[in-house]
C-alpha cells in the first residue's frame, strides 16, 4: 500500500523533523504529517538568539531550513489532521481527514497550542481582529491603538513589539503583578504609549465582523470599563495539543504526555517528542533533543520486528 510506512511522524515542529530527519537517515520509510503550519509555534518568533548556529535567523527561515533538511533526506511531508489511530503493534492505523496510513512506528510531537480565553465570539474574530502573533500580525495595526492580553514574557515582549509601530498598547492583566521578567516590564513602564490595565479580565468583545472594543472587569472593584482598540493580542499561554492520542497515551494532569526522557510510551512503537511530554524546559533544543532521542527508538523498535 502506498501510505504504510516504517516511522509516521504526527507534528511538523522542530521535534517532528528533527525525527523525521534522523529517521529517514536510517532509510526508514518516513513521513510527517503536519495539520497547521510547518515549523510550528516557532514560526511566530521573529529572532531565535538561543539555539546554536542560528542565531539572527526568523523563525520562518529557521523552519524552512530544517523541513529542506529533513526532506533532503528523503522524509515526505504530508498536511494533513489525523482524528482517529487504532493502535496493533507494529500497524498502527492512522485515521486522517480524508485517508488512513499505516504505521509500524508512530512519534507523537504534537507540541502546544494557544490557550483561549473563553469569552464569547473569541472564536470568529480569530484574524479578524485578534491574534495570538504580535510579529506576525503586528504590522496590520500600525498606528492602530491595540491591547495585549497576558502578564508572562511573552505577553511583555508582545507589548514592547506592538509599541514601536502602534499609536497606544493596553496590556490587560489579571492580577497585579507581572509573572514576566522585570526587565521587560521596565521597558514597558517606559514607553508613553503604554497604558496598564492591571486586575483586569475581557468579559465581552465588542465589533460584528472585526473586532473594536472590549469590556474589561476589575476583579477588585467589580466594575465594568470599556475600552476602544482594533486589536487584541492574546498570550495566556499554551496547552498541549494531544487529541485524539491522549485517550490511549498516558498524560499528566495538565494533559501533557507522561513519558520520560527516553520519549517510550507504554505503548510498544509508540514515542513522544517535544513540547507536548511531561519536561522542565520546553525549548528549542530540548525539542530537537526529543526528536533524535524518539526517531533513534523509534528506528530501533522497526528493526526489532521485521
């Protein structure tokens, strides 16, 4: 059959092709099936300066340069959303959209995806308005008064972003400290066209087909504010994206999957890489690190029951 292959690789992130390359230099018969975007949440970065010999490079520049890699190879690469898998040691059955593949060995590096708010028509103003990217989308609101919702450094580094291109940044946080670094946070105090909106949550979006205004609630007073913007910047953080794995894969409580640094699961010919396990750090070169660790086993595992 045309779609069985010796390593399936579900995420197109720097852990999946850092997989997918090591496995396809095994001359394992690989593929990475990406839903989204190829590269992952590093694509939003607009500078790494913290993995080696790449510092300076986009996070574009840095994908496009590891997909090339891991396709030289002889990795294929197919975008595609896998909904359903019926796992039988050595054929795993992948469901996608549209096709099934067959796996003997399958490495889960499905990463993290952005946490919503949770407020009503957040959904359908998603790039009518609101983003999770300041990099990416900051340029289409300049000179544009905007908000940034968040208080970690992403949230900091957003606000600092959007400030040298827009007329006003509102950072909207619920708590009255900032989780981010103090250094950040000094810069932002800084800038004059930076307004705080400390203890405060968005109750309501305002706008029918793009997005212009929110209602902001004080969680200390109770009181309700409106504030005009045209954009919203949102950086609450990120949650694993497991589904539909995560009823078959053991996950922590935060439903990370709860696999150690050897990327086995119970599962035998099944891996995890990258952000998406149970790990202290989550960078870029923890997820390579993954990727290498899993496709290696992953390699091993398919000589094991030929």
């Amino acid at each position: 059959m045309g779609n069985e292959y010796d390593v399936v690789i579900i995420g197109g992130g720097t852990a999946g092709l850092t997989a997918g390359m090591y496995a396809a230099r095994a001359n394992k018969k690989t593929l990475i099936i990406e839903k989204a975007i190829i590269g992952g949440q590093i694509t939003y970065t607009h500078q790494i300066d913290n993995f080696p010999a790449a510092q300076g490079l986009s996070g574009v520049e840095y994908s496009m340069k590891l997909q090339e890699q891991a396709e030289s190879f002889g990795a294929k690469i197919e975008l595609d959303e896998i909904l359903d898998m019926d796992y039988k040691e050595g054929d795993i059955v992948l469901k996608g959209t549209s096709k099934e593949y067959h796996a003997k060995a399958l490495i889960l590096a499905t990463g993290l995806k952005h946490r919503r708010m949770g407020v009503e028509r957040e959904e359908s103003l998603i790039g009518s308005g609101i983003s999770f990217c300041a990099v990416c989308d900051g340029a289409f609101f300049k000179d544009a008064e905007v908000a940034v919702y968040g208080g970690g450094n992403t949230a900091l580094e957003d606000a600092i972003f959007l400030s040298d291109t827009c007329k006003k940044v509102t950072i909207i946080h619920r708590r009255d400290q900032f989780r981010g670094e103090e250094h950040l946070e000094a810069v932002l105090r800084s800038k004059p066209n930076v307004e705080f909106a400390m203890n405060k949550t968005v109750s309501k979006i305002h706008g029918e087909y793009a997005i212009s205004g929110l209602t902001l609630h004080d969680k200390v007073t109770g009181q309700d504010s409106e504030l005009n913007i045209s954009g919203l910047f949102v950086a609450i953080g990120q949650i694993p994206d497991s589904k539909p794995f995560d009823e078959m894969i053991e996950t922590d409580r935060s439903g990370f999957f709860d696999n150690g640094e050897n990327c086995k699961t119970s599962k035998p010919g099944i891996f995890v890489a990258g952000d998406c396990r149970t790990k202290d750090v989550r960078q870029l070169t923890t997820a390579a690190a993954d990727g290498s660790v899993a496709a290696v086993a992953a390699c091993s595992y398919v000589d094991s029951i030929r």
